[in-house]
C-alpha cells in the first residue's frame, strides 16, 4: 500500500468495534488487517471466496505462517478442495465470530459476503446437483441467452446478465423453486453485521497501479513455490471443484500439463487477475457508496 499510511488507519479504528476491509485482489488488504489487529487488537477474519479451501495458500495469496503468529486468523484453508462453499455457508461460519470475545477484522476481496453479511442474505433452498447439471447443460448447448430467457423480469433487470455465474445461479433458484431470484431477495432478513456497527473500508486502487501490482505478485506467487503447489493438486485436479476457480490454478495446471508454455501460463494467469480486479472495482463502486474509501496509491 505504497503512499498510504497504513498505521495511522489503524490507529484511527476505535477498539473493540468490528471492521471490514473490502478492496480488490492485491491491493493490500491484509497489510492492513494485520495493522490494525496489532494496533488496537481483534482477530482477522477470511471474507474471500476462494481463501477458505485448503489445497492453495500461495495461489490464492492466504496469510503466510509468519503473519499468522502475528494475529489469529479464522475461516483460512479450512475447507477442501472439492467442497462446495457459498455465501451461506460462509455466514454460517461467521455467525459465532461475531459473538465471540475478540472484536472481528473480517476482510476480503468477495463483495457478495461482505453485502450479504452487512445488508443479509435470503434463505433459499439448496440447488440439487441434478438441476446445477441440467442447468450447465442448458448453458453449453443455447449460451447464456437460453438461461436468461427462463427468468423473470424483475431478476433480469437486477443481475450481471454478462456473468455466467451470476446468471447460473438465478437459473437454478428459478428451477429449484419456481419463484425469481429477485423475489427471494426481497424477502432478505435483516444482517448478522449492519453496517452501522462496523468501521468499514474500501480500498479504491488506481487501475495501472493495480495492474502493476497484481503483475509482480503474481511473479512473487511462482518464486513462494506456486508451481510445486500446482503439483500437488494435479492428482486430484478437476476443473469443475470449486477450488479450480483459483485464479492461476488452470494456466498453471495446462503448464504442467504441456498444453502452454511457462511464460503464455503466466501472462494468462496476470490477465485473469487483472480482468478480476476490474469486475471487484465494479462491484465495491456501486454496493459500497456508504464505506469509507481509502484511495491507493
């Protein structure tokens, strides 16, 4: 986080109030997680997606060993790889953290589980594996348009109609139980942490700084040993478990695999990234107008 002043944050945080930290990959949010647990105390909490399978720590960017002596750290690598874990299971997890005695630094680059966390999260049934397959099936065969041809106008108007997963998943709750995605929203409880409650900020990065960034920790991640974590996930690899969606993991694998060189794996990985990055900057422009913005650099 060059040219900001990270310790003077922390020590701007009252003690004892919880925070968030949101901000896109590589922007040095767990810089200042560890800043301000270590100012004013509390324990750092995973809000990223991807953070919670055990199978990567490099290529995900987890908290390394040393960071963790520094201040206690939950929900990092404590799920496998094959699992599925939503945002449901996510507040599940962080619902006795909150009534814990330490005050909660939860931080994370998934703006889902950060808003479903502050603003709540409609109980939807779980989507069988048979309607997730028919549903993949109908997006190979007809492409995005055969499933958004199925829902309703409300849950149209309100999704990313150009993210496969976003509208995926209005399909399957459709499916499952007849009623629009928009509709279950509607019906949203109210939030385990209003934003009121926390101290909340968002860090907003320059895009050629974080392209820069996001370049040289991506060379940082192959010289940590990412490759020979690659490795160890090839017996097992499926590009289908949930934590395939790593970003690198797939360059890396067809690397290993002989299908790219070493060089095409990583300017591939680099622009996944940083493509990435972008969509979270989206995200945390127009669902965090109320957070505090730390500008970077």
């Amino acid at each position: 986080m060059t040219g900001v002043d990270i310790q003077a944050i922390a020590a701007s945080v009252p003690a004892g109030q919880p925070v968030l930290i949101a901000g896109p990959t590589a922007a040095g949010k767990s810089a200042l997680a560890l800043a301000i647990a270590e100012a004013s105390g509390g324990v750092i909490v995973n809000a990223d997606a991807l953070q919670v399978f055990d199978n990567w720590r490099v290529l995900t960017a987890r908290p390394t060993p040393a960071d963790e002596a520094r201040a206690p750290h939950l929900l990092y690598g404590h799920i496998p790889g094959d699992q599925d874990y939503s945002v449901g299971h996510w507040l599940r997890d962080v619902a006795p953290i909150l009534q814990g005695d330490e005050r909660p630094i939860i931080v994370g680059g998934t703006g889902l589980n950060l808003s479903a966390l502050t603003e709540g999260l409609a109980d939807i049934p779980p989507t069988s594996a048979h309607v997730r397959a028919e549903g993949e099936a109908l997006l190979a065969e007809g492409g995005l348009a055969a499933l958004l041809d199925a829902l309703d106008p409300l849950t149209l108007a309100r999704i990313d109609q150009q993210n496969p997963a976003r509208v995926g998943r209005a399909w399957e709750v459709q499916r499952t139980t007849g009623r629009g995605l928009a509709s279950w929203q509607d019906d949203t409880p109210p939030p385990l942490l209003p934003l009121s409650d926390a101290c909340a900020f968002v860090l907003d990065a320059d895009r050629d700084w974080l392209r820069d960034r996001i370049e040289r920790r991506f060379d940082h991640m192959l010289d940590q040993g990412a490759l020979d974590e690659t490795r160890a996930n090839l017996l097992d690899w499926s590009p289908m478990a949930p934590s395939a969606k790593a970003i690198g993991a797939p360059e890396l694998v067809a690397y290993l695999q002989g299908e790219l060189t070493l060089d095409e794996a990583r300017a591939r990985a680099i622009i996944a990234s940083q493509q990435y990055a972008k969509r979270q900057r989206t995200w945390f422009r127009k669902r965090m107008r109320d957070w505090q913005v730390i500008p970077l650099p």
